[in-house]
C-alpha cells in the first residue's frame, strides 16, 4: 500500500471534495481518484459514496473504520519523521511551560552549559496541556510538565519529581492581606485572575470551586505569570497559583489554602516510549534526572 494513498483519502474524507484534495495536494484530481480506487481494491470494500447530482459525498461505514486507522498512522509517520529529522541534526526539543522554565531550567541550564549543551537544545513554551500533546505528537523529545494527578499515557515514560502546594495571592492592599491562612469557600465573592485554559492550574481551581458550590468571577486571563501578579500587585484581582510560580514579593501576599484534600502541583520529566534517543539526548535525560530529584 502506497501510505500517499491513505494521506489523500484523509483529507477526502476532511474536505469532502475531490478537486479540493487534488488542489491540497497540487496533484490532477483523476490521482485522487485513482487512489481511491486502489484502496477500494486493497480493502475490497467501498470507502466512500459519491453523490454527483447532489455533489454530495458519503464515507461508508468501511470507510470510518479505515479513517480512523489511517488517522493513527499518518500521525505516526509525522512523529517518524520529525524524529528522525532531528536525529540527523543532534538537536533536543525540549517542552517547557513557563512556571517550570521559570523555577526549575537555571538549575538544569547550568549543567548543560558546563557540558558545553545548551546551545543545542531547542525550547518549545506553552500550558502544560497544550505541551503534552506536543510531546504525544512528537513535536518535542523530552518534556518538563505539570499536572495535578499522576500522568498515565501508554505511549509516555513519566518520571515525577516534584510535588508542590497551590496558594492564594493577593495585593498588600487586599483586607485578606493580614491573613495568612483562609479556605477556598471565603473566596467566593473575590474577582479572580487566572491562567488561560491550556494551563493545569485551571483544573486544580475547577475542582475547588466544585467542591465549594461557587461559581467564580474571572475578570482576566493571561499565559504570562509576571503579569497576572503585577494586577494581583495592582490590586485588580486575586489568583490561584502554585507556590513555585510566584517569586517573592514584597507587593504581594501568599495566603496558605487550608482546605482538606487539595490537589497538588505534580512536575513530572516525560518523554514518548517510541522514541530513540540520540546520545546526546540521553544525556540531556541524564541531567535532567540527576538536576531535578536531587
């Protein structure tokens, strides 16, 4: 089976349109079709309906089950490639939501200097959400993520090496200033500032404003820790942060959580069962391992 066939039966399938494929492609539209037949022919099967007076095309029930095998194996064929392309170039990817840059690289960025490495290692930044999919779909090799329960992937190596408390902050100015210690429910009328969606924080507060029966009042959403604690600092709103997220400030107060049960902040080192690391990336493995659960 030519695995061109299948990338073009894929996207028939997403544009529901033989000449937009052809024209995806930059290939003539009877290639498509022909393709098609061939995998028809492969399957003994008919994959996909057309309807010419109506323009209208159908995918058969055949046609499903084969879409969604062809959907893991393109994916895999992309994730090959991209490992394979940075194989060749000794290049390391490495996945890193900015709380964990922020409080944890220094300390691994000097070990890989001292072993003349950094500058081969290449930093992806985002959520811990969209990051972990990054590594699943092999845009990155090795993964520093958050989360707040034990990851569990087939396809992924989980090491954890950290686990750390959410907190409360708010303005110096703020009335809860002068506490240190307060439980969620007390927050229910508090205007909150948040992480956007691709952050786990957002799981964490979820759970707690569930388990309160409260419905929160998020007046602002940012990727950028700086700036939710310089509004914090502004007195604008509080926020829900891990402790490691928060440098200290003398501008901002951190209110202990003293609610029963509280998710965690777990940091985990990740990187994909499938792939071969390079020497270089088992080395960049290796400190890693050796910087984070000392």
């Amino acid at each position: 089976m030519n695995t061109k066939d299948l990338a073009y039966f894929y996207q028939l399938i997403q544009q529901k349109s033989f000449s937009k494929v052809a024209d995806y492609f930059h290939v003539t539209q009877p290639t498509i079709t022909m393709a098609i037949k061939r995998l028809e022919a492969e399957y003994h099967t008919t994959l996909v309906q057309r309807d010419r007076v109506h323009n209208r095309l159908t995918i058969t029930p055949t046609g499903q089950q084969l879409m969604a095998h062809a959907t893991i194996v393109l994916n895999e064929l992309s994730i090959a490639r991209q490992e394979i392309d940075r194989l060749t170039q000794q290049q390391t990817v490495l996945a890193l939501p900015p709380i964990i840059e922020t409080h944890y690289f220094p300390r691994i960025a000097a070990q890989l200097q001292a072993q003349n490495m950094l500058q081969d290692i290449h930093i992806i930044e985002g959520g811990s959400v969209t990051l972990r999919r990054s590594i699943r779909n092999g845009e990155a090799d090795i993964a520093l993520l958050g989360s707040i329960e034990p990851l569990s992937y087939q396809q992924l190596l989980v090491r954890e090496f950290d686990h750390q408390p959410f907190a409360i902050f708010v303005s110096k100015h703020h009335p809860l200033a002068k506490r240190r210690r307060i439980t969620f429910s007390e927050l229910r009328h508090e205007h909150f500032i948040l992480f956007t969606d691709d952050f786990v924080h957002n799981a964490a507060f979820n759970q707690l404003t569930r388990r309160n029966h409260f419905r929160p009042t998020v007046v602002y959403r940012s990727n950028n820790t700086h700036v939710i604690m310089n509004m914090v600092a502004a007195d604008v709103g509080v926020t829900f942060l891990t402790s490691i997220a928060a440098q200290q400030r003398s501008d901002v107060v951190r209110l202990t959580l003293l609610d029963d049960e509280q998710p965690e902040f777990i940091t985990s080192i990740v990187s994909r069962t499938t792939h071969v690391l390079t020497p270089t990336q088992q080395k960049v493995l290796a400190i890693l391992t050796a910087s984070l659960e000392a």
